[in-house]
C-alpha cells in the first residue's frame, strides 16, 4: 500500500467532497441516515462518499435487461404504500421488476487502521457483505451493505404477470425486508457512537 494521507491532505478532500453538490435525484440524504452521516463525518479521519438508506422500487428496462437504461415509475425510501404502487403501475410500460434494495454506504478512510476499527464495527452489525478497497494515492474505500435485496418480474413487456394478490404479498414482504433494515442501520449507528465515545474518553 502506498503512504496513507496525512491529516491536511485528507482534510482537503474532505472538504472537497462534503462542499460538492449532491449527486443523487433526491439532492440530500435519506432521513433514515442523516444522524449516522452527520456522525461519521464529524470524525477527522472519514467522510461518507455515496449512501442510500434503502428503497422500495417500481422500475422498467430494456428487452436485454440493461439496468443502467431503466426508468423508474415508483420509488420510496420509506414503507411501499400498496394504493400508490397500484397507481404507478397502471401507467407504468415496458419490461417492469419490483425491487427492494438495502442500506449502502461508502466511507473514505484516512488510515487503514481506522478503517479496519471502522470494518469491525460493519461485520458485527451484520453487514457481511461489505469490504475494503484500497486505491492509489492512499486512498480507502469501506463499501457498507448486505445481501438482502428482493427483486421479482411484474411485467413481460407486454403485460402485467401477476396477481393482485401476489404483488401484495411481495409489497408486505419488501415492507418486512425495509423494517429490519431500519433495524440493522439503528444497531449499526449505536455501535458507531460508542465506538468513538470510547475513543474520546480514552484519550482524555
């Protein structure tokens, strides 16, 4: 690995990144993870690069499936509201898949031992599938997230292939995935606070 950056360096590109404008369609973070961002990048030595608290989605794509062509017809970082999804998908088109994606976040670390501390805290909150990449010019990424996605075709192109009954039952199933979810990221954000808590106090 290449020299870790010093505190300046990180510093600049802290600033860099929290003073850019924000990326997403939404323009700001999820509300669910607003206190665990704000807590983690009030630490010197990480700023969060990319996040999303988790959704419940309603989108199309092409006849080869291509993700990065899609259109999304509903979308909510909350609970799916099974009226409004309804709605959504009578004027929805094309090839349509309901999805619920989980938390994710990324985390630029300025030392590897903090990232690893950081990484520790991750894998005993659950998150099993997250991990370390280490780039040029010092740079540490900690990619957060877990494998607890659901993703299931409504829509063949043509019409839509399932019942009322069982696009319910897929609402309630996401809905269940979402509320644990909260769950994971609540354990996670306490298991952060008081790891850096132990951290001030030690140095007092």
């Amino acid at each position: 690995m290449e020299k870790e950056l010093t505190e300046k360096e990180f510093s600049n590109i802290k600033k860099q990144i929290l003073e850019s404008p924000d990326s997403s369609k939404k323009g700001n973070f999820d509300s669910a993870i607003v206190d665990l961002i704000n807590i983690l990048n009030n630490e010197r030595d990480y700023v969060t690069t990319s996040s999303c608290s988790g959704r419940i989605v309603l989108i199309s794509v092409n006849a080869d499936n291509q993700k990065n062509e899609c259109e999304t017809w509903y979308e909510t970082h909350e609970f799916a509201i099974e009226e409004d999804l309804a709605s959504s998908l009578q004027k929805a088109t094309g090839y349509l898949f309901f999805k619920f994606e989980p938390f994710v976040l990324h985390v630029q670390c300025r030392t590897l031992l903090g990232a690893k501390r950081l990484f520790d805290i991750v894998r005993n909150s659950g998150y099993k599938d997250s991990g370390l990449v280490i780039g040029k010019h010092g740079k540490i990424i900690l990619g957060i997230r877990n494998k607890n996605n659901l993703e299931i075709p409504v829509s063949n192109g043509e019409e839509i292939i399932v019942t009322n009954s069982y696009l319910k039952y897929c609402i309630d199933l996401a809905n269940k995935k979402m509320t644990k979810n909260f769950e994971q990221i609540n354990r996670f954000q306490n298991a952060v606070s008081l790891h850096f808590e132990s951290l001030k106090n030690e140095s007092c």
